[in-house]
C-alpha cells in the first residue's frame, strides 16, 4: 500500500494524457536538472553528513497538452557521505563514532501545473502533485551492516521560469516536497524528532522541447 497514491496519480496522469485531445498543438519536452538541495531532517543531517544538503541531480518529461496546462514525470537523485555518531538528547554534543555511512534520497515526482504566457520568450509556470521518495542509508559497525531503505510518498510543489522558444531552452525551478513519516522511529532523528524526507530545492535546467502537430 505504501506506493498506492504515486500509483494513482500516475494513472491520473495517464488518462489525462489519453483524454485530452486539444485543438492546438502540444508539445512533449525532456529536462536536464542540476542544482541544490536542502533537506528537511536538517538536525539530523547536520549530525550524520556535517551539512543540511548538498548538490542534487536528474531531468523530466513534461506534457503541455492544452494552452499552457501541463502534466510531468521527473526523477532527482541525493547522495552524501557522513559517519555514525551518538547524540544522548536533542540539546547534548555530536560524538562522532568514526564508522562511514552514505545517504541517498531518490525523489519522483509527478505535477499537474500550467504554464503563464506560454509561447513567449520567457514563460514562468506553477505545479503540485506528489512525490514518491526512496531512503537508503548504508553503514557498516565492526563488520555488521546497518541498513536501511525506506520508499514513502508525500506532496510537492514548485515554481519556475522557461526562457527560450526554439527547440532548445534553459530555465530554472525552486520548490519544496513534504514526505513525513519516514524516518523517526529510531537512531538520530528519532532523538531530534524529525521524519520528513522531503525539502526544498533549487535547479538549474536545460529543455529540450519537441512540438506536435
């Protein structure tokens, strides 16, 4: 059950896709992203990883099917090396143990949005959906793993700016995804009370924009 409402968004999706027939034509575009991430867990974080976020990467596919409506299918991925520490209470010191752990957070998200003044040379646009978000932290204490994977959805938003009308553009986006219940039962963010995934982001893009007839 755990994927059941990125489940049915997509099939949302899906049949927008397959029921909208506009009188216009549409356009299919493909996204490369880069750019920041700040996560939400941010004590937690700072405790394991020395940092509250770092570099984050991926791209989407987007489909303007009416006007400036749009659906979207994206995947970001972030990655971070910290180490295993002991914090007795939310206000005592960090120990650092000194056993390597990595961290990576992969993120799908799926937006409705719609697109301002579409067909000018600088488009700004507005989207929400969810976002289906996969946990993975890996260390190892004297030889024995402590793993854990978690997937968990949540919600997303953003806002951004398209600049270009030709085949190929860049832009730029900024939003925040929510994804709570996922960590918190135990460890570090169990002592800092934190269980979101989620945060905010900002991207740099290049889009790659495809019209169809």
């Amino acid at each position: 059950m755990r994927h059941a409402r990125a489940t049915t968004l997509a099939a949302a999706l899906l049949l927008t896709l397959t029921a909208a027939r506009p009188t216009g034509a549409g356009e299919i575009a493909v996204e490369g992203q880069a750019g920041y991430r700040n996560l939400a867990f941010k004590d937690t974080a700072q405790a394991l990883l020395g940092s509250t976020g770092g570099g984050t990467f991926g791209g989407a596919l987007r489909y303007t099917f009416w006007r400036g409506a749009f659906v979207s299918a994206g995947f970001r991925t972030f990655s971070k090396d910290g180490e295993r520490v002991f914090v007795a209470s939310s206000t005592a010191p960090v120990q650092k143990l000194g056993f390597p752990l990595s961290l990576k957070i992969d993120s799908f998200p799926f937006m409705v949005g719609y697109r301002f003044r579409t067909g000018r040379l600088i488009v700004p646009y507005a989207a929400a959906g969810a976002s289906l978000a996969k946990y993975q932290e890996t260390s190892a204490v004297a030889g024995e793993s402590f793993d854990e994977n978690v997937s968990k959805t949540g919600f997303v938003g953003a806002f951004g700016v398209e600049v270009g009308r030709g085949v190929f553009r860049f832009g730029a986006e900024a939003g925040y995804a929510t994804v709570s219940g996922a960590i918190g039962n135990d460890g570090v963010s169990k002592v800092y009370g934190e269980d979101d995934i989620g945060g905010a982001y900002v991207v740099g893009k290049i889009v790659v924009a495809f019209g169809l007839k």
